[in-house]
C-alpha cells in the first residue's frame, strides 16, 4: 500500500482529492493512478472523466458533477458495478455527491482539472469532509497554469529569474490588476478566450504597455490545443483575423501568457507539442484496438489522434475438425515446427488448447516460428517464446529467408503445422515444400467482413473528417471502402507496399505515401515524414500550418515515396 493511503473507515469511507491534470492522460502521477484503480466510486466533472477513467478498474461507480453533453439541467447519476442507474436529487453540489458516495466505507477518487490546491472549490469539499469525520488525502496534479506554457513551448522563467505571478480572471479584484499591471515579471492570466482582449486591456490600463508579448493558448496539453502569439495591443486583432471571435466556443478556457518569456521569436524554437510531425492529424486505422495497439501509440507519439475502425471479424472455421486433429497431433509429436504467421493464429490455437486443458508446456519439444512483433508478442504472453523470427521482412516470405531447410539427420520430423486464416495466400506452403519439409496447411480460423462502423465515422470517412488513412493490406482496403465507403479526396492515402497502394488505386484512390518497408512501423514513419515535409512546406511558404482535413478539396498533391 502506498504510504499516502489512508485506511477507510466503517462508516465514513475514505475520499481522494485528486489532480487530473490540464488534460493529458500522460500527465496523471503513478500516484494518481494507483488511487483510480483502488477507487470505489469516482467523481468528476464529464471532461475529467475522460482524463481519469482509463485508469479505474472495471465496475468503478461513476458519478458526473456537471451536465451530460446535450442536456440542460444537471443530471448526476450513479452507476454502479452492476450497471443500474440510480437517480439523485438535481440541485446537489460536489460536496454532498462526494459525502454521499463516501457513505457506507466506499473509497471515493474526486478528480479535479489541474491541482486540487488551485481548484475554487476542492477547499469546501475537504472541509466538508473534515466536519464529517470522513478521512482524506490530497494527491497533487500539474496546475494547468504551468502545465499548458509547458506544451506551448513558453518557459516562466529564464537565467535572470523573474518574478511570475498567477491571476485568475474571472476572480481577480481591481487590485490585483493593479498589483499585476506595476509589475515588469511574467504574467500567467487564467481567462476565457473572449475575455482574453478584456483582460489585456485591463492591464494596459494599470501599466503595462501595449506592445508587451503574449502568448494564448486554448485546449492545452491535447491534440486541439493552438496558440496564437500578439501583443496586449493587438490579441484582440489577432483572435480576429484568425476567425476564432466571434465565437459560440468563446467561453472555452485558455492560458495566456504575458511578458518577454512569451515572445513569438522564443516560442519558434520551443514550441515542441505543436509542431509535432502529425499534431491534431485524425489518423484512421482500419484495425481493431488489439490489432492496432503498437501502431496507435507510435502515432500518438507523433501527435496524432487515432481511430480504430475494424474492417475483418474473425469466425472459427466452418469444420473444426482439422484444428482439433492437429492440435492433438501437436500433443503426440507429429511435427517439428508450428508456425504461427498472425495474432488471430496465436489466439485461435491457444483457445483450442484451453478447451482440452492444455497450457504452454504442450509445446515441449516444437520449434515455434513467428511472424511480426505482434505476434511474437501474443506467444510470448501466452508463456511461449518462439525460436524463429525473421531477422528481415516480416512476412511469408521473410520468414522463408531464414527457415532451414530440412535435414533428415538433424530433423527427427519432417512435419510442419501451419495454423492461418482460410484466405491465406500460398506462399509460405509452397515455399516450405520447396525446402524439404511436409506441411499442415490447417484453416485455424476464417475471415469475413466486419460490420459497418457507426454512421458519424462513415459521414467522417466519406467527407474528408480524417486526416489520413493506414492502408496495411490490399484486403483493408477492400473491406473499409465495402463497409464505410471510399475516403475524402483530400485525406492523405498511406499503404504499407506496392501491392496495397495498387490495390488502393484500382479503388479510385490518390496514393500520397508509401512504406519503405512492408511494415506497420515504417508506414507510421512515412506518414509522419509526410507530416514534417507538409509543415516545411506551409511554413516557407508563409502559410498557416493546417490538417489535410482543413484544406479545400481541390488541390492536387504529389506522391510521397
């Protein structure tokens, strides 16, 4: 247990107040992460929640503080693991909701944005857990006033150390901005987007002059975040000419950031989140989650926001009885190797030996061959490490590179099992054959096509909502353009290899980049070298630096290779 948990009581339970951050997941502490995943019922604003909820174990009771998107009135409501709903009164603050689900030893995650410490109301909410006896602990999170700079690429201070001050806007006094506006230190204004220009001309007047740089950053420390760089002078101008105000989204909050710390010439250099090869991209995937979940993260790392869309479902075979022979023929030493070519293969292997009581130890004696990571991946958590990777391509034909050839003095079995989808092609058969050895060829599993995805990814797909789209096989582009139809002209068309790109061509589609490689990883870093040339591009051409989804449909694009 960690040192700061405190035990819960019998009848008061236990609340943790707990900072989620100015809104990326990656910024939640171990600690923070360690209280979610012991939590009983968790309590947050429906934004937090997104933040918080990927860490809390599965049949957490969630309890929302603020409106449902799309309703009018609150509408908290508690559900719990057994997946009732349980109305509450609608007029009830975050206190009693907090003390409420703290009732009968519960332990309670209250997650805040930014810092406990500097949230206007967790202070009210502690003490009223104090006048109720009910024990608490404080689990810090980054202040979105430090936060968000941070990802904006403006550092508070420097080797002359100014002073830096925090005002919040919406509470600050005349005072204050007298304080503040005297004051030649960097300035961090916690505002509103449309009271941004309001804010600067309160600091005009108490002093500060009009040609001081600014920095306003809004949706900080996410892929939506955007900055925008003026004067006090001029941000009014600035939020203008940008289109931003007027808004029906100008209430959003923002950071700006008001001193020489924030000028553009700086920010240039240091503005590492934004300028990130595929910042904000909406990258569509046409994988599921599990298959997709290497590349997904690869293309987090480059900014981007991934979407999974599965384009095949996996069936068992329509007549099991060949697996069910072979698996035992695995059991009685009948083959030499077994050779597993996908993820779908490890899993429908390791279903049939779950059905007979078997376990790794079944693979005693067998040389186990695998191709691509991800399946190297699933054998290995399946407690099987395998003996034969290709040290090249990772495919059918990599995999031929480095298979020995059989030999009748060191081979005491000349058998081969190969467990694959039915739509397989022949290559590693044919290949293995031609180096001596007696295959197995056994459709351990079928594919067939996956259900249409929800309307508002296919409305996404067909007009241009996507940024770009991973094309990893010739059958994912067959199957994703059946299912949701063909993509938007101006989303960017990325294919792991010839074959898919002909594919892809043959379906009406502008091919833009190409894979070095047949591999997920190096289509990832194609697509992101694309992404940087793009950005180069706008930028020595003076032009804003835009998504392919935000371009005018129209302009013709030169393939990258």
């Amino acid at each position: 247990m960690s040192p700061t948990t405190l035990p819960s009581g019998l009848d008061h339970g236990h609340v943790t107040f707990l900072g989620a951050g100015p809104g990326d997941p990656g910024l939640l502490t171990l600690r923070a992460v360690e209280a979610l995943a012991s939590a009983d019922v968790l309590v947050a604003e429906h934004e937090v929640l997104d933040v918080v909820r990927t860490h809390a174990r599965t049949g957490v009771s969630v309890v929302p503080t603020d409106p449902a998107p799309g309703t009018i009135a609150p509408q908290p409501t508690v559900v719990d693991s057994a997946s009732a709903t349980v109305a509450l009164p609608v007029v009830r603050d975050a206190a009693h909701l907090v003390m409420e689900a703290a009732r009968g030893g519960r332990r309670v995650v209250r997650a805040v944005s930014g810092d406990p410490g500097l949230d206007t109301y967790a202070a009210a909410e502690m003490l009223a857990c104090a006048s109720a006896g009910v024990p608490f602990e404080v689990v810090p999170g980054v202040a979105a006033a430090v936060g968000v700079p941070a990802y904006a690429g403006v550092p508070l201070r420097d080797a002359q150390g100014a002073d830096v001050r925090f005002v919040d806007a919406r509470t600050a006094s005349d005072r204050c901005w007298t304080e503040v506006g005297a004051s030649d230190g960097t300035l961090v204004v916690s505002t509103s987007l449309d009271a941004v220009a309001a804010a600067a001309g309160e600091l005009v007047s108490a002093g500060r002059k009009p040609d001081t740089p600014l920095t306003v950053t809004v949706a900080g420390t996410t892929t939506r975040q955007r900055t925008w760089c003026a004067t006090l002078g001029t941000i009014a101008q600035t939020l203008k000419q940008a289109k931003v105000l007027p808004s029906p989204d100008g209430g959003r909050p923002v950071i700006a950031v008001v001193g020489e710390r924030s000028a553009p010439a700086q920010r240039d250099q240091l503005a590492w989140f934004e300028s990130k090869p595929l910042f904000g991209w909406k990258v569509l995937v046409p994988r599921t989650k599990e298959q997709a979940a290497s590349l997904s993260e690869q293309l987090r790392s480059y900014g981007a926001v991934p979407h999974e869309v599965p384009t095949i479902a996996v069936e068992p075979p329509r007549t099991p009885q060949q697996m069910e022979r072979a698996v035992k023929g695995l059991v009685t030493g009948r083959y030499e190797w077994i050779a597993f070519t996908s993820v779908n293969a490890v899993k429908a292997v390791r279903e049939k030996f779950e059905e007979y009581g078997l376990d790794a130890r079944a693979f005693a004696g067998i040389k186990v061959a695998a191709v691509g990571e991800q399946t190297a991946k699933a054998l290995i958590a399946f407690g099987v490490k395998p003996d034969l990777v290709p040290s090249g391509e990772q495919s059918a034909a990599g995999l031929l590179e480095d298979w020995p050839p059989y030999d009748p003095v060191f081979d005491p079995i000349d058998r081969v099992f190969l467990p694959r989808a039915d739509i397989a092609t022949e290559t590693l058969v044919a290949g293995l054959i031609d180096l001596g050895w007696e295959v197995d060829d056994v459709t351990a599993y079928r594919t067939v096509r996956a259900s249409p995805p929800p309307a508002d990814t296919r409305e996404a797909i067909k007009g241009g909502g996507f940024d770009a789209v991973l094309f990893t096989s010739s059958s994912t582009v067959r199957n994703l353009v059946g299912i949701a139809g063909k993509p938007h002209n101006v989303t960017v068309i990325a294919c792991i290899g010839p074959a898919t790109a002909k594919t892809a061509e043959e379906h009406g589609l502008r091919v833009d980049v190409m894979a070095p490689e047949p591999s997920a990883q190096k289509l990832a870093e194609a697509l992101a070298e694309f992404g940087v040339r793009r950005r180069m591009a706008a930028l020595d051409a003076g032009d804003p630096v835009t998504r392919p989804s935000e371009r005018r449909p129209g302009g013709r694009r030169r393939r990258a290779t």
